[in-house]
C-alpha cells in the first residue's frame, strides 16, 4: 500500500507512495494508524496540503481538538499557525524546550499535525524522543519510583505562579494566553504511559510541564526527574527531522517527547498544526 523508511533504529519513519491530497480510504487509513503505532513519528515528504486535507488526514488518527491558549488562526479554529518572522530575532521559540504538548490539560492531545508550508533552507528542524525507548532502557532505581506513580503537571508558561521570564517566550506571531489562574492547577497523570492497544509504555513526564512526582515534595522530585529527563532525550531515542515545503509529520504526543530547534533567526518560517483526541 505505502513504502515505509524507517528514519531510525528507534523512532520515526518515512512514508512514501502517499497522496494525502486524494480521499483516504479505510484500508489506508488502517494502515497509517498501525505505522503510527510502530514508529511513533510518521513523515510524508511533498505533500504541499491545504488546510481541508490536513483536517482531514487529522481525523484518522482521531477526533480533531481545539487546544486552549494559544490563538489559532482567524478562517479556522482548529488550526494553530506555527509563525516565526524573519524579523523575530533573540527569542524564543514554541515550542523550544523538550516536551509533549499540553499535557497539563485533563485529556491532553493523543497527537499532533504539522504541515510546513515556508521552511529555511536549513535550520528549524524538529527533534522527538521515544519515550517507550526511554522506558524500556530506565535503570531499575528510577523505574522502581515512577512506576505506578503519577506525575503532577501545571500550564506553567500560561499560568501565574511559574510564568516564564519574557525574553524565554515565543516571539509576537503566535499569540498566547498568558496569566491566567486556571493554568496553576495541578493534574495528575500516570508516570508511566501505556498504549491502549499495542499495550507498550511509555514515560509520560517533561521539563515544561511536569513539576513533581505524587508522594514527593518538589524538592524530593527535583533530582529524580534530572536524571529521567537526562536519560530520555539520549540520541539513542531520538530522530531529527529537515523541514522541507509539502512535509507532513504525525507523532503521538503520549509516545514521545519533542523539540523545536530554534536556529533560524532572519528566516521566516510557517507550518500549520492540527492536533487529535483519543479516539472514542
């Protein structure tokens, strides 16, 4: 049906022989899902979709889910325009630190969309770790302590109590609700991930959002999740994507953790993000 290129041992594949402008039948839909499943990160490279197409490959991972905080763009509420002018320069990046996107939310996103449309000819590529290689490989100690445990998150760059420095924010392209109390709240989700079907775990924790593991103080957390985070972003989980125009990447947000690199300034660069729930 599609060739598959792993881009790695670990993580992340290429698929090619794919259309993603034509409908997309149930078989083929089937078989993207179980790709998704095996390799984590999924790329299609020339593409070129309009927002209709991506929408619509969206919805065979899952339920298409308007994320709370950051402005999507005017014509549809469902799209986020990933935007960094040329003209922003010595800021930061959304996205620019090792995370999983909103995972201080209730019911964060199963996965995420992205469609470059206007890339650098090099610089602004993205990094996602295996967090299911990541577990797999966790020393005994550390596996002893977050297995069965939550972990506690909070919306730290959207809140009040943990609002990052200014000059560490994402530049003025992509607006973002900031201060607002309700992003303070605490919500606990299991340290340990585990897929619904292939029944694979996976770590479920990152540096902007996790602020400490239940049962422990902050201060207790602090030098557990160190060593986590130090461990599950090794080169030895991670793939790392060149943007070019008409790419299209789908990662599962709850199998891995991701990074915008941010070393493109003078560039303008626009991609569009659609996110998915977990099916029903």
């Amino acid at each position: 049906m599609f060739e598959v290129k792993p881009m790695t041992g670990t993580i992340g594949a290429e698929i090619e022989e794919v259309d993603l402008k034509q409908p997309i039948s149930k078989p083929l839909a089937e078989a993207m899902r179980k790709a998704l499943q095996s390799y984590q990160v999924i790329v299609f490279r020339g593409q070129h979709l309009d927002l209709t197409a991506q929408k619509r490959l969206t919805a065979v991972f899952g339920p298409i889910m308007r994320l709370p905080y950051v402005t999507p763009t005017e014509t549809d509420p469902e799209v986020i325009a990933v935007l960094k002018e040329a003209s922003e320069r010595n800021v930061g990046v959304f996205g620019g630190d090792w995370h999983s996107d909103f995972s201080f939310l209730e019911n964060p996103p199963a996965g995420s969309v992205l469609n470059a449309v206007e890339v650098p000819e090099y610089g602004g590529d993205t990094v996602w770790a295996s967090q299911a290689a990541a577990y797999d490989a966790l020393p005994p100690q550390l596996r002893e302590i977050v297995e069965g445990r939550d972990a506690i998150h909070v919306g730290k760059p959207y809140g009040v109590k943990y609002a990052p420095p200014e000059e560490t924010r994402a530049g003025g392209s992509i607006r973002m609700t900031r201060g607002d109390p309700l992003a303070d709240r605490e919500i606990r989700h299991p340290a340990v991930y585990e897929h619904p079907e292939s029944g694979r775990k996976a770590l479920f924790l990152n540096p902007i959002y996790t602020t400490r593991l239940d049962g422990m103080t902050d201060e207790e957390s602090a030098p557990v999740l160190e060593a986590i985070y130090k461990h599950c972003i090794r080169p030895d989980f991670c793939c790392r994507l060149r943007w070019t125009p008409g790419t299209v990447a789908v990662w599962d947000n709850k199998m891995t953790l991701h990074y915008a690199v941010n070393d493109y300034d003078g560039v303008r660069r626009l991609l569009y993000r659609t996110a998915y729930a977990d099916p029903a």
